[in-house]
C-alpha cells in the first residue's frame, strides 16, 4: 500500500498550480496600452511635421491639412492617444481590485475593438491617399506627386506605418483582453 507522503496518491483536495488557474496578462496589457500610446505620438508627430514647400513656377506648399483623409488621420491618432492614457489608468484600477477585474476587461474590450475600427479606417483612408500621390492614376489622370514632394511622402508613409503598428498594438489589445477573460472561465 502506498503511503499518504507519495506525490502519485495526494487527495483531491489539494489546491491547483498557479498555471492552471490563469496567467495574469496585467503587465502585457499595460506595455500594450504604452505602445499605443507611444505609436499614436509618433504617427500625429510625425504626419502633422512633414510639411514641404516646391518652387515650381510658384511656391507649392504640401502640408497635412490639405487632405481630409490626413486630417482624419491625426483626428483618430489623436483620440487613441488620449484613449491609451485613459485605458492605461483603467487597467491599474483592474490590477489593485481584482474582483472588478472581469468587468472591466469586458468593457475594455469592447472600447478596445471601437478603437480598432477608428484606428483601422484612419490608417486605411491615409495609405490609400499616400499610395495616390505615389503611384498615381492613370485611368483617372491623378499624376503622382512624390517624385516632387519626396520629404512630405516620407513622412506620410513613415505617419502611415507607425499608424499600422498602432492598430496590431490594439487588435493585440483585445486578443489579450478576450485570453485573459477565457482564462478566468471555470472549467
């Protein structure tokens, strides 16, 4: 008969390793909310800086502002900054009360995946535009433009890739919201 000491008979009772209850993704979801924060910087810095000026036969200044799809850009970068900051204090909260914490991961998520279209469009409508002024038209005879601005294209497409990374940092954001929700299930 094998002794009550033998780690193959322990009872039922005993509790589950701490990796069967669920990993807590607290510290991921606040890195991810400060790279949002840092990618929606970035991409309104870096849009709103790349103002070019070509002396044609006149001055041609080309500057964010002149395209709706650029300012709806820095528009929805804009509110994604203010959103992570926001979101960051709201996921501190969730850590310090842990009972609250499902609650609001549900809300979080949902705020999260209405950023993510916000965020997602913006940064869609941008690139559509820069791929405009850098290959052009030909069946609409919309002339490509960056051969002309190249440091204003530069900026919009360096404004467009850091804006992309920013929306994989919030589609990140729900993935780990939704884990750590289906992590806490009983199974």
């Amino acid at each position: 008969m094998a002794s009550t000491g033998d780690p193959e008979y322990k009872s039922s009772s005993t509790p589950a390793p701490a990796s069967s209850v669920g990993v807590d993704h607290s510290k991921f979801d606040l890195i991810l909310r400060f790279l949002l924060f840092a990618a929606s910087v970035a991409s309104v810095v870096v849009m709103v800086t790349g103002n070019q000026t070509v002396y044609l036969p006149v001055p041609r200044p080309a500057k964010f502002r002149y395209s709706p799809a650029f300012v709806y850009f820095v528009a929805a970068f804009s509110v994604a900054g203010l959103y992570s900051i926001i979101t960051t204090f709201i996921s501190l909260s969730a850590i310090r009360k842990p009972n609250l914490k499902t609650k609001l991961l549900l809300h979080l998520i949902f705020w999260d995946a209405v950023m993510l279209g916000i965020l997602a469009s913006a940064t869609g409508t941008a690139g559509s535009v820069a791929y405009l002024g850098l290959k052009g038209n030909k069946h609409t005879d919309w002339h490509k433009i960056c051969h002309i601005y190249d440091k204003f294209c530069r900026h919009i497409g360096a404004s467009v890739g850091v804006g992309l990374f920013g929306s994989i940092v919030t589609l990140l954001l729900i993935w780990i919201s939704a884990h750590s929700i289906h992590s806490r299930v009983p199974k």
